[in-house]
C-alpha cells in the first residue's frame, strides 16, 4: 500500500513538470541577455581609449632613412601602433554598416622571436594619468566573444579578468592562425566565482586586458591584427526575496546615514 501511495505522488510530480515546464523544484531562475562592452568604433563620447603595452623586445620605429623616431619626451618610439581603421567583419555588419561603424587595428614589430606579448588595455577617457581603467561585466557572465581578423600568424589572444576578491583570472580566448575575420568565444569556467557565499551576494567580474601572444616558430618582423565589437552573454536576473532591499549596498548607506 504504502509503495503504491510512493508511485501515485511520484507520477503526479512528474505529470506537474511535464504539463508546467515553467515548474521545478529549484527557484534559481535566469535570464540571460547579450551585452556589447566595446564596439571599437572609437567614437568622440567613448567613456574610455585603448592603450598599448608591448614586451622588452619591441621594436623601434624608424623613419625612411633607418634613424630612429623619438616621442616629445626624447625617448624611443616603439611599436605596437593602434589606430582605428575603416574595416569590419561584413558577416556580422554586412558591406554598408551604420556610419561610424570601424574596427581597432594594431601593428606590431618585434627584434626576434619568441613569446613576446603585446597587451592591449582601457583608460578611462580623461584621466591624464592614463592609468589602466577595470571594465564592469554586468551580470554572472556566461561566455565571452568577439571580432579578430587574423593573417594566418600562429599569435593567440588571452582575455584577463579579476573576481571580486582581486584575483586575475587568465583565458585563452583565441588562436588567430586563420586568414581574414573570425569570431572567437570562450566560456567562463563555473571555478571563476561571481557570487559571494554571503550577501550582498552578486560579484561581477571586471574585465582587465587582451594579451596578444607570438610564438617562436613564428615570424614577427611586420604584423597586423584588427579586432571588433566584445561582448559577453550574461545572467542579469537577481533573485529577490524578502528583505532583498537590505543586500543593497546603496540602500543600506542611504537608511543608515539618517541614523
């Protein structure tokens, strides 16, 4: 008797879940929207620019006669170059996009080969002191992707990020051996936390910089590499529950300064 009570409430269950897909027995729900964090159309009201940082062996550059260039400051000019350029992946803008519509462009250089690096990072637009600028992931980010155009220089590309409690985190978002525009994602490991264990419970990640990487049985005398459009695909819902107010950093500091 008591077996067959088992079956009866186990099949009403399963009958819940089938005619309500909406219905589980967990409350963790998600919502997850597509986010663009930077177009690379370096437009005039861009809250921050990009910058370049380039490993010792970065190359010097050199007007037509072989002397080499110095910057206002009497020291070396050295590659990487960046700039923004009239390109786009058509795949993902057709042949006649929006205007304003360009793509980040940089030329490398480097002495010898090896694993020479060239990072690539944001400034928050304004600060004369150019120190680099943590971009703000909204949400629990799922994945993240973006626009590379490669010239079949076996160079990969790595993604730096730091969780809330200040550690980096460093993925390998792209092998750009091919010919032309490609899109490239990398998933966001579970082992990356973006949550704390106690409330306030959200932790987003911050965004720190790309890290373009040569490789020694690669050339590196004169290269290109143009990159578009960065997004990620993140959880933006938040959970409430009663009391969620109270979670809210902001909220908080407002009740208690009345105090």
């Amino acid at each position: 008797m008591k077996q067959g009570s088992f079956k009866i409430i186990c099949l009403i269950v399963w009958a819940c879940i089938t005619v309500f897909p909406g219905f589980t027995l967990d409350d963790n729900f998600v919502s997850f929207e597509t986010r663009v964090l930077e177009t690379f159309n370096g437009a005039n009201d861009d809250p921050y620019v990009w910058k370049t940082q380039a490993s010792r062996f970065a190359s010097a550059v050199r007007d037509n006669n072989g002397n080499v260039v110095t910057t206002n400051d009497g020291s070396e000019d050295k590659y990487p170059k960046i700039g923004y350029v009239d390109a786009w992946p058509i795949a993902a803008f057709g042949n006649k996009p929006a205007d304003g519509t360009r793509s980040l462009g940089i030329h490398g250089q480097f002495d010898r080969r090896g694993y020479n690096w060239i990072d690539l990072y944001p400034v928050l637009a304004g600060d004369s002191s150019e120190a680099p600028y943590e971009i703000q992931i909204p949400g629990r980010v799922a994945n993240i992707d973006m626009w590379i155009w490669g010239a079949n220089l076996r160079y990969y590309v790595e993604i730096f990020l730091r969780d809330y409690r200040g550690v980096i985190h460093t993925l390998r978002i792209a092998d750009i051996a091919h010919v032309g525009w490609k899109n490239h994602r990398v998933n966001v490991p579970t082992n990356i936390p973006q949550a704390r264990p106690t409330l306030p419970s959200y932790a987003g990640l911050k965004f720190v910089k790309f890290r373009i990487w040569t490789q020694p049985v690669e050339r590196v005398d004169n290269f290109y590499i143009y990159v578009k459009q960065l997004k990620v695909l993140t959880d933006v819902l938040e959970n409430l529950f009663d009391g969620n107010d109270l979670a809210d950093p902001d909220y908080v500091d407002s009740i208690w300064s009345n105090n």
